[in-house]
C-alpha cells in the first residue's frame, strides 16, 4: 500500500513536470518567433562588396554607421564600425565624409564640424557641415564609388536627408555611382505634418515632404532620384542595399544614439513634435539628460515642473543656460503616430512673453501657415484638417518609390 501510493505520487509529479516542460517550450518557441531581428543593409556584406572590390571608396559615415557582432549573450553585444569592416575586407577607403555633428557625432546642432583625420585608421575625414554641404569636385577627385551609411530618424529637418541629397547631387554631376546601406526609420510608421513650401527650402527642410515622412533613407534616395529633387534634374546612379525582415511598421529601438540630443527611443519618438520649440521661446530640454522628452521656459511660470539647462554633451550653450525653465515632462508619455501639436499650443497660449516665435519656425515648419494658424487661435484638429489635402498627394508619390509595405 505505501509502494502504490509513492508509486503514485512519483507518476503524478512526471506528468506535472512533462506538461510544464511543454508548456515553457511552446512559450519559448512562441517568444522566439515573435522577435525576427531586422538586418540592416551594412550587415548584408556579401550583397555590396562585389560593388566595392578594386575601387577607390568615399563613404558617408557617423558613429550610428555599424554591423552588428553576433553575440549569443545580450550584454555582450558589440558592434564593428563599417568603415573599419570593409578596411578588413581590403576594400580602397580613400576619404570618409562625416555629417553634421562629426564622424564620431559629438558636436552640438548647428556646430560646424572641421576637417580632420580619424586616429585609429588614419583616414581623412572631410566635414560636409562645415566649408561646404555638398562635396567638392577636389574632394570627390580619384573616388570611383561613394558609400552612404547614416541612421536617420525620420523627421524633415534633421538633415542627414538633407546631406544624402547634396552627396547624391555631386556624385552624379561626376557620374560617380551612390551605394545607400539602408537602415530602420524608428518613426517610419505614419505620415504627418504640413508639406514644405519651395520658398522655405534650407537645409533643415530641402523637399516638397510632410515633417514626418514615413520612409527609410534607401526609399527617400529613390524619391530624390526619381522626382529629379536634384540640380537640373539630373539623376544619381544609386543602389539601395535593402533590409531584410522589415517593413514599415516594425518597430525598431535604435542600438545608438543618432545625434548627442536624441539619447532614447522616447526623444526619437517626441522629436518631431517638439522640434518646432527650437524656433520659439521655448526649451526641448538641451542642456539637461532629458533631451526632447521635456520642455520649457521661464516664461511659463503656471507649470508646475521646472528644470534649469546647464553645458553638457552635444549642448555647450543651451537655450536658458543656468536659468530655472517651467513646463512639461513627457518622459512617461504614449509614444506616438502622429504629430502632436497639443504641446505648442499649450506653451503658446500660457507663454507671458511678448515675442513666442522666432524666424527658425517658418524654416521648420516649412509655412508661415502654422505660425499663423496657432496665433489665429485654430484648434489641433482644424491645422490638422488643413494638412489633409497634401499628405494625401505626398501619399501617392511616396508610394511610388516603397521597397518595403
């Protein structure tokens, strides 16, 4: 009697441990195929490199351009920087060109960036945010292919779009061929915004797009190309290296940081929406650790929250420097699939000071029109409906350039 009752005891403790076992594999199975790593253009080595073999390589490059090392632990996760890849694989790097912020992207926006040369490969590194935008005829000299490797975030005025356009421009005034390792857009899942004016073209807005575009930087190379965007309507001998196990709603957490003021996906996700601050009276919080995740100004004393901008990384001299700022913290906000315009009309309508707007919105904005709206006291919904008929427009020939749906 006691053998048949251990007897069973031991039966029922090997059917609950098997259905257990079951049941963490079917989990486990199920987790693992619910998470599909995307693979960026610079990790699909072998689909780029017969371009490159025997040639004389430019390539566009900051501290974002890098192939993931396989690692089976995630803390041990490192990555090798591309120009230091295809110096491995043999391949002729003659010159890199760094954007703005640097190759390393230290500097401040706005800062410019210098020429000089890269201390562990020696390479030269020439400034496309400095003397020149646009790379010079004696920059490009002897250069048989230029390499485009820059994690974008999405948004018109952040101007690595804006560097991809004058590259692709010199390179084809040479008929030097452009080879764009596309990368995630980290805001790629939704259209908004009102389109850019022709007459507020600058470099923080150079194109007839929404502020959010909803296309990887390999699509909108397409779009520049194929809508002749460039001098004379000339077009760029470009080849996209696309993605794989992406599409445009995949969400993707950026492994480093794109510029020194975006240091999270909860920035990247605002930035669109708190942009427009930078051509008011208004903080996004540079000079703080909460880089467009926060805002303010001493003159929105109502707020409740406070926080005072001092000299950090990649803000040396922040709006406000040293002066108590009141507003808003979005650090637990929603992140977003539209623009969220809620913000500026808030800090516009409880700011106390006389001037709220400065000439920079326009530029941003790309339209006097929203300045306008907002001191007309239009709602968020009745400037949204007024952007109706143009991203609807912008939707049509945007699709005409998708690699991924």
């Amino acid at each position: 009697m006691i053998y048949f009752k251990h007897f069973k005891n031991t039966y029922l403790f090997l059917f609950l441990f098997l259905n257990f076992q079951l049941i963490s594999c079917a989990q486990k199975s199920n987790q693992n195929a619910s998470i599909v790593k995307i693979k960026t253009g610079a990790e699909s080595t072998n689909a780029y490199l017969a371009l490159l073999k025997g040639k004389n390589i430019a390539i566009v490059a900051n501290q974002t351009s890098v192939i993931e090392k396989r690692a089976q632990k995630k803390e041990n996760k490192k990555f090798t920087h591309i120009v230091d890849s295809l110096l491995s694989l043999n391949i002729k790097i003659k010159k890199v060109f760094a954007p703005e912020h640097g190759f390393r992207g230290k500097a401040d926006a706005g800062e410019i960036v210098k020429d000089g040369v890269d201390a562990k490969t020696g390479l030269q590194i020439v400034s496309l945010y400095g003397k020149n935008k646009k790379p010079s005829t004696i920059q490009l000299k002897e250069i048989d292919a230029v390499v485009f490797d820059i994690q974008d975030v999405g948004a018109r005025f952040y101007t690595y779009i804006s560097s991809l356009h004058y590259v692709m421009e010199a390179c084809a005034e040479m008929g030097i061929p452009v080879i764009v390792l596309d990368r995630p857009n980290p805001n790629g899942h939704y259209i908004d915004g009102p389109i850019l004016e022709t007459a507020h073209s600058s470099f923080v807005g150079m194109h007839k797009v929404p502020v959010v575009y909803g296309m990887t930087i390999g699509e909108y190379g397409k779009m520049i190309n194929g809508e002749k965007w460039l001098k004379n309507g000339i077009q760029c001998n470009l080849t996209v290296i696309p993605l794989e196990n992406y599409n445009h709603q995949t969400a993707y957490s950026l492994p480093i940081k794109p510029s020194p003021n975006l240091p999270n996906d909860k920035s990247i996700s605002l930035y669109p929406s708190l942009c427009f601050f930078e051509g008011t009276n208004v903080s996004a919080g540079r000079g703080t650790a909460m880089q467009f995740q926060i805002y303010g100004s001493p003159f929105l004393e109502k707020s409740t929250f406070s926080f005072t901008p001092q000299a950090n990384e990649g803000a040396k001299y922040p709006k406000y420097k040293n002066n108590r700022c009141f507003g808003e913290d979005l650090r637990t906000a929603a992140s977003l699939s539209k623009i969220d315009l809620s913000y500026l009309i808030k800090a516009y309508q409880q700011n106390t000071a006389k001037e709220f707007f400065n000439t920079f919105f326009t530029k941003l904005a790309g339209t006097e029109k929203l300045q306008e709206q907002i001191e007309k006291g239009m709602s968020e919904k009745e400037i949204r409906r007024s952007w109706k008929k143009e991203l609807a427009i912008f939707k049509a020939v945007r699709n005409k350039y998708l690699i991924y749906k």
